[in-house]
C-alpha cells in the first residue's frame, strides 16, 4: 500500500487500488503502515498570488514534518512542483514563480540528505501540455481535482516510468556510426573539408547532437565507434576538426575497419567485457542496422532520422528510454578512464605467461569497509547493473540494505586501484547476521575487476571481519541467473562446504574452528 499525501484530489490520477489518501493538507500518518508514501502537493490555485506564494512557503515545513514522522527505511516520493494556474496582476510579481523555485531547490537539497527521498520532476510531465489541458476547470470547482482527470492514463505511465528510473539499470554502452550519424557526409568520399559539423544547417544539428552524446559520456555511458572508414583518416579529421565536440578521449574503444559490423560490436563487447544486451547501436543505414538486429538481437537498434533537425528529439527519447537514471556518481563519470585502463590491463598481460606475476605486476590495492552509509547508494545501485559475479542475482535498493545493517547485519563494500588508476567502488556483500551465525544474502562484483582474483581477496576480508565479531557459522548460496554461470563454484574454490548441490540453486557452509 502507498499513502499519498496530497492538498486536492488526487485519486482520479493515481487510482484507488494500492492507495491511501490523506485528508487535504493532513499531516497525520495512516493507521497501517504503508510500503511507500506519496509527496503530491500542488501549487494552490488562487486569484491572489501573494497568498499563493505564501500558502508554498509553508510547504517545506510541512514536508520535512511529515518525513520526521516516516520510518526511515520506506520511500518517500516527492513531487516538484508546477505553477499551474498564474493568478498574478503585475508582470513583474514573480513571487509565485520565486516560491515554487525555492520549493524545488528546497526538496532536492533534502533529498541529497536523506536517501528515503526520491524527486520526480513533475515539470517533465506537465511541460507535455498546454497550460489550458492540465486543469479541467470543471472536475477543480465539482471535486477539488488539480489536474484533469483527462490525463490520467498518461500521468499514469508518466509516473511509473518515473518511479522504475529510481531503481532500474540502465543501459551501459552507445556504439556509433559514424558517417551521416556523428556528422554530414562520408569520410571517405566527400573528404574531411565537406563534411558538415558546425556552421549552417546540417551541421549544426551534428554539433548538437554530439553535444547531447558527450553529456551521456559525462553521467557514465560508455561510447564505442564502430564505423567502415579507415582509421587514421578517422582520428585526423575528429582531432583536427574544429567543429568536432566528441574527441578521441570520449571513447573507450573502437571498430574503425571493413569488417562486417556485427563481428566488430561482439569484439567491442569483449574487450569492454559488457553484455551485449547492455549495448545500444546508432548507424544511420537501414542494411547495417538490419544486418545488427538479426544477428545481435540482444543489442538495441533504434531507428535512426532521416533528417537531421528530428536528432535532438530521437535522442532525448532514446536517453529516457534506454539511458535514464536516477543519479550519476562520482564512479558513473570515471567509467571511460576506467575501461581504457582495463584494456591496457588486457596489453600487459599477453606479456606475461603465468597469472600470479602478471597480478603481482599491477600493485592491487583494496580498500573494503562495513556498514558504511556513504556507499549504500552505489551499492544498490553496482546490485542492479551486476550480472556475470552476482552470486545469487538479487537487486536491493538503498533501504533495503539500510534495513539490513539495521538488523544487525553488515555490508561490505569492495574499492580497488593498481598502477593503471582508480577503479572506484567495484563490489560488494551483503551479510545478514543473528548470534553466532551468518548467511551471505548475496556477493557482487563489477566486471571491470574480474581476473585480478580480486574476488578471493575480498571474500577473505569478510570471513576475517566476520570471525573477529564472533560469527562461528557462515552460509552462502548460489542462485542461477541467465548470466552468472561462470561463478557457479565460487563458494567451492573459497573453502566452503557444499551442503545442498542443485541444477539452478546451491548452499554452502564454513564453520570457523
């Protein structure tokens, strides 16, 4: 059940199955508790807009109240708000305008401090519509309604998207095309003096479009070109173009070669060692996009405008749909570096022909803490992009690992370095913890740190911490996904007993003597 805290009717929009309502402006909490709980306070509807301004004002009083009086492990989602009926007589009385931005500011700020608080912006709703459709004037006077009944399936799936993007994986990877995709013109054929970037139309819709790809890159996505061109003419005109916003820099690999462009994506998907259903494909030929799709089917192959000028708005719904997340962290936006450095990982170790002194030569350090609640929003969110060291397959979300060490239990969080950079917070193990006895619930690593034998390193720290805090007996188990295959007797190889062995689930114990 969710309880929606709301000053005019909101049932026609959300529905009356799974909900509960608060009276207008009620602070009071529901008799049951709910699973989550709804901030839907609109801006009030007055002819006077001093009242106005001073009736929001009051607002984050009142939310802050209400979120005191919340358990701290349930989700809070609080809705911004939206000037939906402009009441002012001065063209210079902007205090309804300076309330709602001061509300705005004020929410996001405290959700950076409490990570129950979610924000849903709810102008990326209302800006799909005239002024004059969102309120029915007729459904406000009759049932106090804020916002047209009308629109209700819309506002419906507007908010369920919104909601999923809190916790959903997004994802990870945008391979280009790049003639007639990244820029006007062929390479090849128009030569570098004729390709159209910058300037006039086309090319300004180019430079924007590169401009919206490279904001992309900054938030964590990992760019990738694969592109029929010969390479050094590639490089010599993205350098030496003074128009070009995306540098080689921007890209953590590349297929810049004749060969057929299925081959070179699954070869890109190796070396940045991703899945290919993590994978979105961008050409702007309907054969290569269709010799991509048949063979590849994981891989998303949008289609691509035949005109320039439709770019902006493909790519702001190819972002919402297969890019959206809640927030970028600080390791979202090292993502490139980080996989340049893997594949020079990947160099030295053809260099070398026994395992050990290759992972001697990278100088690893690990970093690895407990229970600390700076890390649990990149824990929750390694847990939703995980798959191939994901033990048991589990996703949580921040509060659900909050509830877990508030149990008493402990989360571990993984950080690692060599000579070749920061990998940054890279995995992690939530462990649920009762008198003497453990259960690992699940333990997960990021691809970018397999085959350093990082995951034995980490998996001693845990049983180490565990033993010195008094846990006599550990049980782990392994659950079979699609994807976690390879990791099926991790358990095995780190001195676990087996005490159940099945096709798709395993349990394992370690009795410390």
């Amino acid at each position: 059940m969710t309880h929606i805290f709301r000053n005019t009717t909101a049932e026609l929009l959300f529905g009356g199955a799974g909900y509960s309502y608060s009276g207008y402006e009620e602070l009071n909490l529901p008799e049951v508790e709910a699973d989550s709980y709804i901030w839907f306070y609109t801006a009030p509807i007055l002819a006077d807009a001093l009242a106005a301004a001073k009736e929001i004002n009051s607002y984050a009083e009142r939310l802050s109240f209400i979120h005191s009086q919340l358990p701290s492990t349930k989700p809070l989602y609080v809705f911004t708000l939206v000037d939906l009926f402009s009441g002012k007589n001065e063209i210079t009385d902007f205090s309804v305008a300076q309330a709602i931005a001061d509300f705005n500011a004020f929410a996001v700020n405290f959700a950076s401090k409490n990570s129950n608080v979610k924000i849903l912006d709810f102008t990326g709703f209302c800006n799909r519509y005239a002024q004059a459709d969102l309120v029915d004037w007729k459904f406000y006077f009759m049932s106090q309604a804020a916002i047209s009944p009308k629109l209700a399936g819309s506002f419906r799936k507007w908010f369920a998207a919104e909601k999923e993007a809190t916790v959903k994986t997004a994802k990870k990877c945008l391979i280009l095309d790049l003639d007639n995709t990244l820029w006007g013109g062929i390479l090849g054929e128009d030569g570098p003096e004729h390709l159209k970037i910058g300037g006039d139309y086309p090319g300004k819709a180019f430079h924007f479009f590169q401009e919206q790809i490279l904001e992309l890159q900054k938030r964590g996505v990992i760019l990738a070109i694969c592109s029929k061109n010969n390479e050094s003419d590639v490089w010599d005109f993205i350098e030496q173009s003074r128009d070009q916003v995306l540098h080689k820099e921007h890209f953590a690999a590349w297929r810049i070669n004749w060969t057929d462009k299925a081959t070179n994506i699954r070869e890109l998907a190796q070396e940045l060692n991703i899945g290919l259903d993590s994978v979105v494909f961008l050409d702007d030929s309907p054969t290569e996009r269709e010799l991509v799709a048949s063979m590849i089917p994981e891989v998303v192959v949008p289609e691509f405008p035949a005109a320039p000028y439709a770019l902006p708005v493909f790519f702001n719904d190819l972002k919402n749909q297969y890019f959206k997340i809640y927030e970028a962290r600080a390791e979202d936006r090292e993502k490139t570096q980080q996989y340049k450095a893997n594949a020079e990982r990947h160099q030295l170790q053809t260099q070398f022909t026994n395992i050990d002194d290759f992972i001697k030569s990278l100088n690893i350090e690990t970093t690895i803490r407990v229970n600390d609640e700076s890390d649990f929003p990149r824990i929750a969110q390694m847990s939703q992009k995980t798959n191939q060291f994901n033990l048991t397959g589990k996703r949580y979300t921040e509060l659900e690992i909050a509830d877990v060490m508030a149990s008493g239990g402990k989360v571990f969080s993984l950080s690692v370095k060599d000579k070749f950079g920061d990998s940054g917070m890279t995995g992690a193990a939530v462990v649920s913890v009762v008198g003497e006895a453990a259960t690992i619930d699940n333990l997960f690593l990021s691809c970018r740190i397999l085959g350093r034998k990082i995951e034995n390193t980490f998996m001693k720290a845990i049983l180490d911490k565990l033993q010195a805090a008094g846990v006599k007996n550990v049980r782990a188990s392994y659950v079979k996904t699609l994807k976690n295959g390879s990791v099926a007797d991790f358990y095995e190889t780190v001195g676990f007993s087996t005490l159940k062995k099945c096709e798709n689930e395993s349990l394992y114990q370690l009795k410390f003597t």
